[in-house]
C-alpha cells in the first residue's frame, strides 16, 4: 500500500512537473512570436511612404503597416463614428471617412483618429473639420476596423457599434477598398487625435510574466515532491 502510493504521487508530480514546464514553454515561445511581429511591423512602419498607385495595384494584404501618402477628397457625408473606442484611457468615437482617390473612382475609408463623445447627450456627434477639395493625407495602411462586441446589427446611422467593409460599399455605392483602410497619422488636427494603440505584436510582457509564474510552479511541486518523499521522511528517521 505504501509503495502504491508512492509511485502514485511520483507519477501526479511528473504530471505536474511535465505540464507547467511544458505551459511556461508554450507562453515563452507566444512571447517570442509578439516580439518578433512587433519588430517586423515597426520595420514596416520604418519604411518609405507609398503613393496611392501603390495603393491600388498589387496584394494590399501585403501592404500592411506601411506609410502611404494619398490624395483625394473626402466624402463627409459618408462618415461614420465607431462608438466605445478608446484614446489615451477615454472613451468616444473612431471617426471614419472615405477618401476618393484622385484620378481614380476607387475610395479607402479612412481612420482619421478619435474624438471624444458626449455622454449628457449621447445621439450628439462631435465637431470635426473636413476639409473641402483635395487634400493630402499621410497615414499607415491598415486592416479594416476591428470590432467590439455587440448586440444585434450595426445599423445603418452615423454612430455605429462597427462596420463591416463590404456592406457598407454596398450601403453607400462606393467603389470602396474593402480588405484594407488607412490609420491617418500625424498631431491632432481637426478636432481629432491620432495617438492610435499599438498595433499587433504587443503585450509579450504578459507571455513573460506567465512563463515564470507557471515555471514557478513547476518548481514548488517538484520541491515539495522532493520535501514529503524524501527529506520529510529521511529527517524524521534521523530524529526517531
């Protein structure tokens, strides 16, 4: 019975040895995988700006985090405000515009930056300058919105929980880009701001953290294996 036991409790704690080494392996290789995207995004964001042409032809997939600079006019009547989205720890909108490219009819929804909302009135929409004729805009390309959890469908107003590409294009006729959009960069202006999150590639910090708590106790079970099986006993053999 005793040895029964014993090689039970042997076999719980390679168990155990086995699999929180084994997690803290998985969690240090997912912290090595976000440290080298966050090194291959920068090294995009690093490079030469594209121009639209760029933009237009090609995988834009591939494109991904680059600077692009664009020129077109804006569609303001087409805007959209992405609700609950967060700058700088305050809450309000993602404002959204299409960009007609000039000397094309293809259109990229912009991300121009963040405003924030007003929560005595909540249908209100913040002012935000856009400028008539054709301007110039420097920004990064970029996947489309990413979306936040939500009841029901989007809608179809200006204020919306997210937005899906292709049936906007269909909602407003554009002849819009829909696997891509450009994140606008550069100081506040307009009434918005552009200190944009992050984008992939973050949050090692954390993978780190729970390598070592989960090598940590890979190592308090196989101590505390070794302290009850053999030095517990051995010490009161001593003593007896």
């Amino acid at each position: 019975m005793k040895r029964t036991r014993f090689w039970l409790l042997t076999l719980a704690a390679l168990l155990g040895i086995g699999t929180t080494f084994a997690l803290g392996l998985w969690q240090l290789g997912r912290a090595h995988q976000k440290d080298a995207l966050a090194t291959a995004i920068q090294s995009r964001k690093d490079m030469t700006a594209l121009d639209q042409a760029a933009l237009l032809s090609g995988d834009r997939r591939a494109l991904l985090h680059r600077p692009v600079q664009l020129r077109g006019q804006w569609v303001p009547e087409r805007t959209v405000f992405l609700d609950n989205r967060q700058m700088e720890g305050r809450v309000g909108f993602y404002v959204l515009t299409p960009l007609r490219l000039a000397g094309s009819d293809s259109v990229v929804l912009v991300q121009r930056g963040w405003a924030p909302r007003n929560f005595e009135q909540r249908e209100a929409l913040p002012r935000v300058e856009t400028p008539p004729g054709e301007v110039v805009v420097q920004g990064r390309i970029a996947p489309p919105p990413a979306k936040l959890y939500q009841f029901g469908p989007s809608g179809s107003g200006p204020i919306r929980q997210n937005l899906d590409l292709l049936p906007y294009a269909a909602e407003t006729g554009l002849k819009l880009l829909a696997d891509v959009s450009v994140q606008q960069t550069g100081p506040a202006s307009q009434g918005l701001r552009r200190e944009w999150p992050e984008t992939g590639g973050r949050g090692s910090e954390t993978n780190y953290g729970y390598a070592f708590q989960w090598w940590a106790l890979c190592g308090l079970i196989a101590f505390l294996y070794a302290w009850y099986q053999f030095i517990q006993p051995r010490r009161r053999a001593r003593s007896s």
